[in-house]
C-alpha cells in the first residue's frame, strides 16, 4: 500500500472517491463539480489531499485544511474528509492515511488535528479512537449556516 501526496493526473479517480464520499454524508451525487472543487483545492493549495494506492487504482483519500491555534500559537490540521472505497474497507487503509495526516502534522511543526464526525458514524467513531483521537466531551461545537448558500 502506498500512501502519497495527489496530483493534477490523479483527479479524475479521487474525484470518483469524493464524490462517493459525499453521498455517503447524503448529498447528491455530482462529479462533475467534485472534479472542479478537488481541482481549485489543488490549484490554490487550500488544502492537502493524500491517497491510498495499490498497483491499480486509488483506494481512499484523506483531505486536511490549514487552521491555527491562537492560544497554542501554532498551525493546527483540520482532518476534514477521510474515505476508503467500501469494496476496500478492512483492510487498514482509513488508519494508514490517518497515519500520514499525523506525519503531515510533525513535518509542519502543528500542535494537533482536530476532526468531527456524525454521531451516527460509528465506523469513524470506531477508527478515531483506536488511532488515538480523543473525543473531547468538554467542548461546545456550535454552527452557523449562510442560509443563502445552503
């Protein structure tokens, strides 16, 4: 298994991975504009997107945006999309790509990733604890939603 940064020629398959990805949290399939949003994301750097590979095909994605902690003063990673193909899934791969998200983090000297998850995703609320995340029950997380844009 290889775990590596994407580029521009990998966009058509991790586009396909997206876009399943989506659906899985209940939106409407649309690959054409999760080619586009993958696309800009790349382009701009906004975001580091790494694969899993075998010799054929890529297998899941994880995606991560820059953030900062004020009161740490330090960069902070948003783990913000993890998908491994269902065909795919038990194989270890959700843990190898959360590993190299945490190698993301030495190399760019952050304090930590933070991440959120459906309550009723109880495959990631498996997986997040057995690679050492720890749900933090102290915490509000609030939201507000532009209505306009929804």
């Amino acid at each position: 298994m290889n775990y590596r940064k994407v580029t521009e020629k990998d966009l058509d398959q991790v586009s396909e991975l997206f876009n399943a990805y989506r659906v899985f949290y209940r939106k409407e399939p649309d690959l054409e504009n999760a080619k586009i949003f993958l696309r800009e994301r790349i382009k701009n750097n906004d975001s580091e997107l790494f694969v899993a590979e075998d010799e054929k095909e890529l297998l899941g994605f994880v995606q991560l945006y820059p953030l900062f902690s004020s009161t740490r003063m330090k960069k902070l990673w948003l783990l913000n999309d993890l998908f491994v193909n269902p065909k795919n899934r038990g194989k270890g791969i959700s843990i190898g790509l959360i590993e190299r998200a945490k190698r993301l983090v030495r190399e760019t000297n952050a304090c930590g990733l933070v991440l959120e998850t459906e309550k009723s995703n109880i495959i990631g609320n498996n997986l997040y604890p057995k690679t050492e995340f720890e749900l933090n029950e102290s915490s509000n997380f609030y939201e507000w939603n532009n209505k306009v844009l929804k």
